[in-house]
C-alpha cells in the first residue's frame, strides 16, 4: 500500500512489487486542523480502498508514506510540514501502524519520487540517478551505486538550496541566491509578476500580468514572444548551473526533470538545456550524462508511496 500526502492531496494506491497497481484512490488532502481526525481519515480511506479491491488487510505486506519533509525517518516522525495545518511534530509511522496494524514505513516525497523513477520511469536500468521536481520548489532525490542516498540526518537531495548567487533573491528557506529562489516555479511565477510587460504575449495569454506563471511563458515562445524568449533563456541558464553542480559532485548517469521541464518539452528545454549544461561540464562528465524528462507522470504519486513501502528490509 502507497500513500502519498501532499498540501493539496492525498493519494492512494494498491500494488506489487513489478510497480503494477490493482486499486488507486484520491482526494483533496483537506487538513481539518485536527491531527488525529486527519489520520483516521486517512485510514479509513485506506480501509475502503482494500475493500473496494477485495483485499485483505493481512495481505498487504507494507505501507509506504510518501510525505513533505522535514520527517525524521529513523523515528517515523513528520515535523513541521508548512502546508499541513494543525500537523506539529507528528510520528505518522506509530499513528498509522495503531490504526492499520502492519508495517508502516515514512519516507521524504522527493526522495519516493526519486525512487518510483528509478524503478518504473525514466530511471529503470541505471545505478546513479538525480531526479529533480521541477515545480513550485526543486527538490531532489539521488540514487547512487543503486541505492537511495538519505545523507546525514536523512537530508541529502537538497538540490534546490545549493547557493548560486551570494547577492541572489532570497529563497523561502532564508538563504539568499538559492537554486530554488532562482528556477523554482514559485520564485519564477513571482518574477514574472513584477517584470511582465502589461503589452506582452505572456500578459495577454495570462488575462493580466497579476495573472502571469511559467506555463504563458512556455506558451507564448511558442508564438515567438520576444520577452518570453528571454524569460526562458535566463531560466534554463539558471538551470544548467545548478545541474553543472550536479553533475561535478555527483557524476550521475542521468538527471531526470519533471513538471515545468516536462511540460516544456524536448525543443525548448531539454535540448538547449542540454547545450547550455555541456558547455558547463568537463568531457568526462557530459559524455556519461543524460538529461531526460520524468517518465511517470502524475502516476509518481501512487507509485512513489509504493516505492516507500518497497525500501522495508522485506523487499
């Protein structure tokens, strides 16, 4: 069972150990402020998703929590998650295990991500992968010699705070110049608001400039938009630094992208990203390295708790 809890959705999903999924549900996560309500919602969900696939509880041999860090996986433990209201310091793993009465294991939801990838995407067959969400924030998870990477205190894959900028914007963390607060989707969104022309493609498109986020960006070059040929350009600029960090740290032998990458598509990101990281890596590093697109979709939420379960000793 795979359980994937974000600020706006809880996902849901029955499955093996190939990645196939024999029952799915979702719903608005609709934090209620009361903890102990939410949890038991949130069992009772899993409750009717085993009957509705005609599956005992006895037979589900884990459950995998995919959540929004900070957790300290070691003890099970959710703390602070920001968009979670009421949700303080949580240990999720013993809340969960009293309810359903099996193994319940909590893993960071880049970090499951990573792992669904890796497994059932665009990662299958490789040993050293990074995955990158590409959406509000950027968060990573880094599989290296075939293995999920945690890092000290469980905290490695924290790619959207390497420090590009010393004088940079300040990111939501409190640091200035972040990866995040340069390329992130919010930081992006909040840029493009304050330097749109009202007379732009990318204003029209949004209805307005308060209005305007990437995706008119994305659009509007595809008409031609001179202005948004820029915004894009500084984007993915900004984006080979950070992965030209990467790929000298880590020597991955794929980089996997998802959300605003994806949906921009192979000829206005991949290839010029491509292009732009090249002329930043040394031939070592680019003749070993791919830069492709996340290949799940929106099925990585149900697979990623999957993917969370499959990390117990079990497997």
């Amino acid at each position: 069972m795979g359980i994937d809890i974000g600020g706006t959705k809880l996902a849901l999903a029955l499955g093996e150990a190939d990645g196939s999924l024999r029952a799915r549900l979702r719903r608005p996560m609709q934090p209620s402020g009361n903890l102990d309500a939410d949890v038991a919602r949130i069992a009772t969900d899993v409750e009717q998703l085993l009957a509705d696939a005609g599956v005992e509880r006895a037979d589900v041999a884990a459950i995998g929590v995919s959540a929004p860090g900070p957790i300290d996986r070691e003890r099970g433990v959710l703390i602070e998650p920001p968009n979670l209201p009421g949700w303080h310091t949580v240990p999720l793993v013993a809340l969960l295990e009293s309810a359903l009465g099996g193994p319940v294991v909590l893993e960071n939801d880049a970090n499951a991500a990573a792992l669904a990838e890796w497994r059932f995407g665009a990662g299958r067959g490789y040993t050293d992968v990074v995955y990158l969400t590409m959406s509000t924030g950027i968060g990573g998870g880094l599989i290296l010699g075939g293995r999920l990477h945690r890092g000290a205190g469980g905290a490695a894959g924290e790619i959207g705070h390497i420090p590009l900028q010393s004088d940079g914007p300040r990111c939501a963390c409190g640091m200035r110049g972040c990866f995040e607060a340069l390329a992130g989707g919010s930081a992006w969104q909040k840029r493009l608001r304050e330097t749109t022309p009202a007379t732009s493609r990318v204003a029209s498109l949004a209805g307005g400039v308060a209005n305007v986020t990437p995706k008119e960006v994305v659009a509007a070059v595809r008409e031609g938009d001179a202005f948004a040929r820029g915004e894009l350009d500084r984007w993915l600029d900004v984006v080979a630094q950070g992965l030209a960090v990467v790929a000298f740290t880590l020597a991955p032998q794929r980089i996997i992208l998802g959300t605003i990458a994806v949906a921009a598509g192979e000829a206005l990101c991949f290839a010029p990203l491509r292009e732009r990281l090249q002329a930043r890596l040394w031939p070592v590093f680019s003749q070993n390295l791919e830069v492709v697109p996340a290949a799940l979709g929106s099925e990585v939420a149900e697979l990623a708790g999957i993917c969370a379960a499959l990390e117990l000793e079990a497997f």
